[in-house]
C-alpha cells in the first residue's frame, strides 16, 4: 500500500514538476548549516517559508555554501539550485543570481511557486550583503585598533 502511494505520489509530481525540481526535492544539494560562516541570512517569504543560507569565502569565491528551508518541494528545490549555481563563483558573480536564473536552470515552477525562485535568489542576495557588510566592519575595527582616525 505504501509503495503504490508512494508512486501515486510520484506520478501526480510529474505531472507539475520538472526532473529537475523532482531531484532536488528527493535529494537536495548543500542541505544544511555552515558553523561560523563568511556571510549568513534568513528570510521568510510571503508564503511564510523561511530560508536560511550560509557560506564561507576563499579567495573571493563562495568556496562553500548551504540553506535550509522550512518549505514545500518549490522552496527545498530553489535553495537547491540556488546553491549550486553560487557554489566556487567570486562573490560579485553570485550576487548577480537571479530568480530568473534558478527559474531557468530548474527548467521552471508551476506559476504558484515561482516565488520560491525569488527567495532563494533574495535569501542569497542577503547573505553576500551580511558578508560583505562584516568585512568593512572589520576593516574598520581594524584601522581603529591601529590608531588611524576614523571616520564619522
């Protein structure tokens, strides 16, 4: 019973979904927390999903990132995607991912989900702000403890 639920389920997926977003949805890539990240967001959409992106930075690439979602299959999809499209790119190149561009690279979402795009791509946008954001605070804590006058 639970295997022909199972592929019922399946079936009416395909029906909506891309392989793709079927793929990640099973399996989604760079699932999970970073422990003392470069750059951290959170943000809820207004569906009430919520996702959280972290990364670390190495030689200006996102050298590794991760999300988690409290979302549908749209959102676990879209933080997916988003991921791996930022993943080794420099920090400029990753700001420019758009929901455009994870819409495209999931080859699409049903109309009422296409906003689950736009907060991968938001929650991504935000991250690299709170990374670069940090890194001018600390080169400002440091010009301080040099003894340079600060601006202001």
């Amino acid at each position: 019973m639970a295997n022909e639920l199972q592929a019922a389920i399946m079936e009416d997926a395909r029906k909506v979904y891309s392989e793709k977003v079927i793929e990640r949805w099973l399996n989604p890539r760079n699932l999970g927390k970073i422990r003392n990240p470069d750059g951290f967001a959170k943000i809820k959409g207004p569906c009430g999903d919520t996702m959280q992106m972290s990364f670390r930075v190495r030689d200006g690439k996102l050298s590794k990132i991760k999300f988690i979602t409290d979302g549908c299959a749209s959102s676990l999809a879209a933080g997916s995607m988003a991921t791996e499209l930022a993943q080794g790119r420099k920090i400029e190149e990753a700001a420019k991912i758009s929901q455009e561009m994870i819409l495209d690279a999931l080859d699409g979402l049903p109309e009422e989900s296409v906003h689950c795009g736009l907060l991968a791509s938001n929650t991504l946008k935000e991250a690299i702000k709170n990374y670069l954001d940090s890194k001018q605070n600390d080169s400002f804590k440091r010009q301080d403890e040099n003894g340079n006058a600060r601006g202001g």
